[in-house]
C-alpha cells in the first residue's frame, strides 16, 4: 500500500512538472487576448510618454489589442520600475523605461527596490536622444577645450545648470570633470524647464541637454552649442563637433528608450514584441515621428539591448560610486 501512495504521489508530481513545462508556450500562443499595459515613469508629455505612444498605435495594430500608456512618475522612476518588476510576468505589463530608472535610480536613491539584470527581461531599445553641450551666449567659449581650460584656473567660478541628480546630463558633467580635472559648481534643478530658463538668463553659464530641449534655442542663437554626445555628427547640427572630435574618443552621451518585461515573463512573448517593434522602429514615418522628438528610432533583439545595457552600465556605475552621487 504504501509503495502504491509513493507511486501515485510520483505520478503526480511528474504530471504537474509537465504542465507547468506546457503552460508558458500555451500562454505565450493565446497572447494577446487582453489590453496590455506599458508602464512610463513620467508625467505625460514628455520624450518617453511620447514614445510609448508612438510605438502602442502601432503595436496595436499588429497585435490587435490596445497597449495602454500608464503613466507612474515619482522617486527617479523607481516607482514605475518597481511596480513592473512586482507585476505578473505574463506579458500584460510592460517597463518603457529610459537610462536613470533602468541603470542608476536604485544605487542613487539608495534603494534596492529592484535590479535590472534580475528582475527585467530587456525587449527592445526604442529611442536614443543625443545629449548637446551648450552655453549661454554672454560667455565666450567657441569650443569644449577652451571651456574645460577656462574651468581649471584658479578661482574659477563656472556653473552647470543639471536637470537633477544622476540625470545624464550630470553624469556626462561629471565625466569630463574627472576626466581633465576640471572643476564648476554643478546646480541641479527640478527638471529641464527651470535649467534652461536659468541658462537663457545668465544665472548659469552652460548645461548638457537634450537635442529635443537645445536645439530650438541654438536655431534662434540664444545659446551656441560645443559639441554633441552622438557618435557622428547630427544632421541638424553638422557644423557642430562631437565629443569624441573634442578630445574624448570614448565618450557617447545619449538618453535612451527601451521596452523591458518582468523577468517569468514567456521567452515567445519577449521574441513577439521584439520582433514587431523592429519592424515598427524601421517604418521612415515612424522613424520621422521620432526625429521630431529629436530622437533616432533605432529597435534591437532582446540580446542586442541587453549588451547596451550592460555597456552602459559599466560605463557609468562607477563614476556615480566615486563622485559620491546622490538624490540626497
């Protein structure tokens, strides 16, 4: 008798491991047959917003429901991230996060609500947004390296206007500081709005912004632009010189976009969705929406955008550790 219980409770067991091993490519074959979710960890409006909407019409059309744009903005992203990582990994809740929430929000905040390379599964890149140093035009500075040279004299009192702590944009001024030695006063601000409108009056003397926030002010020659973060030069600023023709051969200063899942979620979900959106992100009108953000719609494999992240990582979680950078 008792051999007999040890063989049904063994049968048993045996039938349960199997379903579980059918139940993700069942789930993944009947996906999608609800309206998904693409959480953005900010307000409505902004480059990532813009994003998620752009690529939910089309993912849309393709998958036949809605993808729905939940905006979660707070705390540098983490509380958008945290709820995706916490979320059901069956391919209804989507991260569209971008370089702080995903990479450096959690070491800043001091908060280890979450670890991208645990708790998500990279999907796509969506966006990359090339970061442009600019300064006001009272200064005189023509170049990056009469900039950082000016910054090492004695008594120098440049100021850099940040859009807050361990944005990219702080993170590109702290890397040339530790890079050549310079030094400025770095004042951060709540967002990009209250940085550029004190770099227009003179209260600051320079920033690293976005190409979507800098480029009408250095059309209308209100600031003059010093180099851009892309890697070869924009074609809406073709006199302007990277940083890597500046003097930084390694450096790339870019904000990006990408589409993450919950880490569970099924691997046939993850390839779906990564699939559609480089047939999406290589459509030219597609592609114009974005350049209109200032953007380069550019998609990539699940492998492919996990790379970049790890590159980027390594590139700049160091440098957040040693200059000490904190929300705080």
């Amino acid at each position: 008798m008792t051999r007999s219980r040890f063989a049904i409770g063994a049968t048993r067991v045996a039938i349960a491991a199997v379903l579980a091993s059918l139940a993700s490519p069942l789930l993944a074959q009947a996906w999608p047959d609800k309206p998904i979710r693409v959480v953005v960890p900010y307000p409505p409006g902004g480059n990532v917003d813009s994003a998620g909407r752009i690529i939910g019409a089309k993912l849309q059309e393709i998958f036949k429901q809605p993808f729905l744009v939940d905006n979660k903005p707070g705390a540098g992203g983490m509380i958008a991230a945290e709820a995706v990582a916490k979320a059901k990994p069956d391919g209804y809740t989507l991260f569209l996060g971008a370089n702080g929430p995903i990479l450096f929000s959690p070491l800043i905040y001091k908060k280890n609500s979450y670890d991208w390379k645990k708790d998500f599964l990279p999907i796509s890149s969506v966006s990359f947004t090339p970061v442009v140093l600019q300064v006001n035009n009272a200064v005189p500075f023509k170049t990056v390296g009469e900039l950082i040279a000016a910054a090492k004299k004695p008594g120098s009192n440049l100021t850099m206007a940040s859009p807050g702590a361990g944005t990219q944009n702080h993170l590109a001024s702290e890397y040339l500081q530790h890079k050549t030695g310079a030094h400025w006063i770095t004042v951060h601000y709540k967002g990009n709005a209250p940085a550029t409108t004190d770099l227009l009056g003179g209260q600051v003397q320079f920033n690293f912004d976005q190409l979507s926030v800098a480029l009408p002010f250095i059309q209308q020659g209100k600031t003059r632009a010093l180099a851009v973060g892309s890697a070869k030069r924009l074609p809406q600023l073709p006199n302007v010189p990277t940083l890597q023709e500046s003097g930084f051969p390694d450096l790339t200063v870019e904000t990006f976009t990408g589409l993450l899942a919950p880490t569970g979620t099924p691997p046939e979900i993850v390839q779906k969705l990564s699939d559609a959106l480089r047939q999406i992100l290589a459509d030219k009108d597609v592609q114009a929406k974005f350049a209109t953000l200032g953007a380069e719609a550019r998609g990539s494999t699940p492998e492919q955008f996990k790379q970049y992240l790890t590159n980027e990582d390594k590139r700049w979680t160091p440098l957040i550790k040693q200059a000490n950078i904190t929300a705080e």
